[in-house]
C-alpha cells in the first residue's frame, strides 16, 4: 500500500506540479520516501516539500515545467452487456462511489434513461 501510494502521488505531481531530469526526479522520490518513514503522510504536497528541501540544499536544479500528459484519455461507454455481467452489488457500490461527470453512474443513469436496462 506505501508503494502504491508513492506511485499514485508521484504521478499526480508529475503531471501537475513539475518535473525534471529522470535524476532530480529520483532525488525527489528518495527524499519523499525518507520523508514517508518518518511519519509524513504521503500526498502531493510532500514531494513539493521534497523539492524543496532539495532546492534549499542546491542538491536539484529547479524544475522547469509539469511532465507533459497527451490529451484526456478516451472514456469508455459502459455498454448493456458488460453492465448485465456485473453482479448487483458491485453495481451498487460502485454507483454510489464513481460519481465522476461521465463516470459509471453516468453512464448507468444513461442505459436506464434509454430503457436499455
């Protein structure tokens, strides 16, 4: 789960913070996980306070600009079958939980709007 969340937070900072060479972005994950052992909650804000650390020690030179991401990934349309092989439950939850503009409970809001289900 650590891990996981490292990756998940680094990505997120990555993509809309800053990057630099694959080096300084090293740096900035060691320091993030020595940072993590100590206590501090793993979230974005945590690599910005490793890079910061590293600037104010002169171990990195600052970063210029966010990793470059392609344009938004396509959204997948939940289709009749694929929402009938889903067991009940899972549908309920995830309806509850995925409320997202275009995200499942759109997209099951609009199966039953068309009488597809």
């Amino acid at each position: 789960m650590f891990d996981n969340q490292i990756d998940y937070f680094a990505v997120q900072w990555l993509t809309t913070k800053r990057s630099g060479t694959d080096d300084e972005n090293g740096a900035v994950l060691a320091r993030v996980h020595a940072l993590a052992q100590r206590g501090f909650p793993i979230c974005v804000a945590l690599f910005e306070r490793a890079y910061v650390e590293l600037l104010s020690e002169e171990a990195i030179e600052p970063f210029r600009e966010k990793l470059a991401v392609d344009a938004a990934p396509a959204v997948h349309s939940l289709t009749v079958e694929e929402y009938r092989s889903i067991p009940a439950a899972v549908i309920a939850k995830r309806y509850m939980r995925e409320r997202a503009p275009g995200g499942f409970r759109d997209q099951v809001d609009s199966l039953i709007k068309r009488g597809l289900v």
